[in-house]
C-alpha cells in the first residue's frame, strides 16, 4: 500500500523519469547480468548435463541462483532429488516478489501468467526503484526481455565452449548477478530499520550456509526481516510507558489543586471537629 501511494504520489507531483532513462538503467541490468549465462552453461556442461538439459533449464526455470545451485550440486555428487529440493528452496523468494509486483504493475490477467516467468531478483529492484507505474511497467518489461534473451543465449554460447571457456571463475562471470542486485538494493535502504533488516539477514544467510542445505539459509535469512520490525514495535512500545503521563492525569491533579471533593471533605471534617469541641 505504501508503495501504490507513493507511485501515485510520483505521477501526481511531476517527478517522473524519462522514459529513455528508464530503457537505459533497465538495459543496464539485462545486459550485466546476461553475460553471467555463460558462466551457468560453462558449470552446467561440467556438471554432466547434456546441452539440451542447459538450454532447457535457462528457458524454463530462468532463476539463476536456483540453476547454479541444480547443476552445482549435481557437480559435487549430489543426489538430484536433494539438489532439486534445494534450487526449489532458492527459487520460493520469487513467489514473495510475485505478490508485491503484481500490486505495483497491475498488469491485465492475461498477461500475468507470461510476466510471471520474469519475476526474479533484477526485474523486482529495478521495477521497485521506479517512481511511477509507467516507469516500473516499462522497467520490469525493458529488464526482464533483455536478461531473458542474453541468459539463454550465452547460456547456449557457454555451453558449447565449455572447453574453449575454461574456469569461469577467472572470468569473474558468476558474481555479476549478486553484484548487480547488491548495487540495486544498496540506495534502496533509507531508514535504521531497513539496513538493520539487510544486515541482519546477511549475518544469517552466511551464517548457515555451511550448516543447512542449499537454498535454505536464503529463506531463514528472511525471518530478519519480522525479528526487527517485532524489536522496533517493542522500543515504540516501551517509549510510550516510559513517557510523561498525561490527560486524565494531569485532569486529577488540577481537580486536586483547585479543591471541589477533597476541599468539601476537609470542610466536613472540620464542621464535624468544631460540633465535638462544643
């Protein structure tokens, strides 16, 4: 809700940006984080899947932090149900971002089910950074088409070079996509409790990532997010007890000060003294 209003506030105070910016920071995104498809077709080739098997995956699962965590477990010697199980795991988040989206784009249902399959990290921050819902309809548009066509055709490309390609490591092609998103969320986070959230998170993600499966430390990373919003309800709430009293208390001691009741009764008590010494 407080994103629609600010959405609407942007179309109505005339700070809107440039459709052409848009495009270009959108551009941007795709392009930088396309490139890392080569990096997924090259560990996927050595993996032991076959190239229809890679292509398939950018095509259909089109999540790169589930695919990379299929073919690397799968590299290591792991079970396919358990390395299914835990790109499963990584690839939850997008259903969360697909619930937040489909409020800010509200886009017509026959297309919602076409647009489901770009809601993933960099189309979800570069439509969140938008200040209208034109600009975040074209952002998550102009993002998610580039970044879906670049990541299968390099994936394609990495595949079949997998030999010529090498080490994708040296080649740095894997930490694109984090780095692309960490330079999204960074400007993103304004206030106390949305770096305490970020931060918080980290420490819990990196945490447990040598104790729990693959994809899981993703979702226990999220609970940082109502652990803080529960201790900022109870500072607000401890603020407020420990603040000065007032209203009807203050109405009291006026009452007390002024006289009335207690006046009358010390009035009473004096008539009553006065008849006794008589």
């Amino acid at each position: 809700m407080a994103q629609d209003t600010a959405l609407a506030d942007g179309a109505a105070d005339g700070t809107q940006k440039p459709d052409a910016a848009v495009v270009r920071d959108a551009l941007g995104v795709g392009v930088a984080v396309g490139l890392s498809g080569f990096a997924f077709g090259v560990t996927s080739a050595g993996s032991g899947l076959g190239l229809l098997q890679t292509c398939a995956l950018s095509l259909l699962v089109f999540t790169g932090a589930s695919q990379f965590a299929l073919v690397g477990a799968l590299a290591a010697g792991g079970n396919p149900f358990t390395a299914a199980a835990g790109a499963f795991f990584l690839g939850v988040r997008n259903a969360f971002y697909g619930l937040r989206l489909s409020q800010l784009l509200a886009l017509p249902r026959a297309v919602r089910p076409f647009a489901a399959q770009w809601v993933i990290d960099e189309t979800t921050a570069v439509t969140l950074a938008q200040p209208t819902r034109r600009a975040a309809r074209i952002g998550f548009t102009v993002t998610g088409l580039s970044l879906y066509l670049l990541w299968n055709l390099t994936t394609l490309l990495g595949a079949l070079g997998a030999k010529a390609i090498g080490d994708t490591g040296a080649w740095g092609l894997d930490a694109a996509g984090p780095a692309v998103f960490l330079a999204l969320l960074a400007p993103m986070l304004k206030t106390p409790t949305e770096r305490a959230v970020a931060g918080l998170a980290v420490l819990l993600g990196l945490g447990l990532l040598p104790v729990l499966p693959a994809g899981v430390p993703v979702l226990v990373a999220a609970l940082a997010a109502p652990a803080a919003l529960l201790t900022k309800g109870r500072r607000g709430g401890r603020s407020r007890r420990d603040a000065p009293a007032g209203g009807p208390v203050e109405g009291l001691g006026r009452s007390a000060g002024a006289g009335g009741p207690v006046e009358g009764l010390g009035r009473s008590a004096g008539s009553c003294g006065s008849e006794e010494e008589r």
